[in-house]
C-alpha cells in the first residue's frame, strides 16, 4: 500500500482551489486520540468522504450514501487517495471544473480507536475500531472486497456492529448542518456567515477561594469538598469544547471523552465553565 500526498497533490491545482496542500513530512500515529472526520461532498455524485488519521495522513473513504447506524446495511466504501491531515479542518467550495468540484461540510468528527493492529488490518483488509464522534459512536468495520479485473480503486464496506448505538434505520437524514458551524449545504454553497454563537471572550482567571481565619457563624452559606484534581476552563462554542488548565495549558485532548460530552451537551449553545477535572470512585 502506497502511503504519501503525491497522488493527492497531482490531481489539485493550489492557485484555484482554497483545499490544504499538505506535507509529505509524517509523524508516527499514536493510537491515543486519532482524528476523524466525516465530509459531506457535493461534488458530480453526492457522497461523504470518511477519513481516519493514520501515520500524519487521512486515509480515506468515498461512501457514496453515506455511513448507516443499521449493522444490517453495508455501505459501498471506495478508498481514494490519501488526504493532508489538516483536510480535516476543511469546508467550503471546490471550484468548478477543479477535482472533487463542488460542496464540502463538515459532518461529522472526532476520535477513533482500532480495536487491532492498523498496519496489519490495512494489509489483510479488516479493519475494525470504536468511533467517538459527536454523531458516528460505538464499534464499526471496514472490510475490502476481492478487486475484480479491471478495477483501479479497492472497494470496502463500511458496517455499523451491534452496540447500544445501533438503530433500525441509517439515521443520517436527521443531520443536515455541519458540525463546525451549523450551516447547511445549500448555506455553505453560499457563503453565508457561521451559526453557532461564539464566546465572547477567549480568556478568564479561575475562581479562587478567598483566605479567611474563621468558618462564617451566619448567613446562607453553602461548602463543598475540595477534590485534588486538575482546574479546567471549558470554553464551549460551535459543537467543539476546549479545555484549558490555570496555566493556560491545552488539555483537550488529555480529556477528549469529557470534551465530547460537553460539546454534545451544549448543543450549540456557547458557554464557559470553571471546575474541578477530578477522577471519583464509589465513596
């Protein structure tokens, strides 16, 4: 398997499309917090471009209707080149005329984690990893089909496996807005501003206690347990939560779970929120 942007490069001219050429230097993958992304691609063929960070590139994936929540379906999954990891960020138009020409969303993101060795998966043509996404979750499989004479792309299946995140129908229907700024295709196509409220300020000081010599004998006063922890400030915004220490430090991806629940949580809304990162047992 050829692993590199050449082919991605060939194929794009730069001065006319506003895609990220990207960089043939790669780093190696750790297997904690790999990204994916889910684009929406209105392009000659609707479909949606599936990409999974692998070795400082996106493998991917044209799934032309789309991935499906039902273990029942199996989803006709074309890989193409290797995209730049910093697609991942991408959305917008492709001029036309250009390749891919047409509408980009982000659909959907996140991180996925392989339930084996990549490497090995990749040559044997099963590939199986848990996806934690705002919309895709829980276990999924690509599985390459024998190439037939003649064909130039290898075919997979994308599958949804059994899990407490199974449905009877495909379910993407539902979701018809980007998860980056809560337009719709048609919206994008258009260049109409981003939905989401922003926060309107990017940093605040942590509350502190203040330092008193006696415990207050009246009022309504209330006291919590101070639990040994890490401070965070959640700066929460268009479906993406950053998580940032009382030094500034970026933790997002130290609590990528918790980021996700807060995102999915806030639904859109933005909002900050100052506590206490701690990990609790039964007592």
């Amino acid at each position: 398997m050829i692993t590199g942007l050449e082919e991605y490069q060939q194929k794009r001219n730069f001065e006319h499309t506003f895609e990220p050429q990207g960089s043939d230097v790669y780093t190696s993958a750790s297997l904690d917090n790999l990204s994916f992304v889910v684009q929406h691609h209105l392009a000659r063929r609707d479909h949606y471009d599936f990409r999974l960070e692998w070795k400082g590139v996106l493998l991917s994936w044209a799934v032309p209707k789309g991935p499906s929540y039902n273990p029942s379906d199996k989803r006709l999954a074309i890989q193409v080149e290797d995209h730049p990891y910093e697609y991942k960020n991408f959305e917008g138009l492709i001029p036309k005329g250009e390749y891919g020409g047409g509408t980009v969303m982000l659909w959907d993101e996140g991180y996925w984690k392989p339930q084996y060795d990549v490497n090995d998966g990749l040559e044997k043509g099963v590939l199986k990893f848990e996806l934690f996404g705002k919309r895709l979750k829980g276990n999924w499989a690509l599985i390459r089909l024998e190439q037939k004479e003649g064909e130039t792309k290898q075919n997979w299946l994308l599958l949804k496996e059994k899990d407490e995140y199974t449905l009877k129908e495909d379910g993407i229907a539902s979701y018809d807005t980007s998860i980056r700024t809560g337009r719709t295709m048609q919206e994008i196509e258009k260049g109409t501003d981003e939905k989401f409220i922003k926060n309107p300020i990017s940093h605040i000081d942590v509350q502190l206690a203040k330092l008193v010599d006696q415990v207050p004998k009246s009022g309504d006063w209330l006291y919590e347990i101070k639990y040994d922890g890490y401070r965070i400030v959640a700066f929460v915004e268009g479906n993406n939560a950053l998580l940032i220490t009382r030094n500034g430090k970026d933790f997002s991806k130290h609590f990528a779970d918790i980021a996700l629940s807060l995102s999915s949580w806030a639904n859109g809304r933005a909002m900050i929120l100052d506590g206490e990162m701690v990990v609790t047992d039964r007592q």
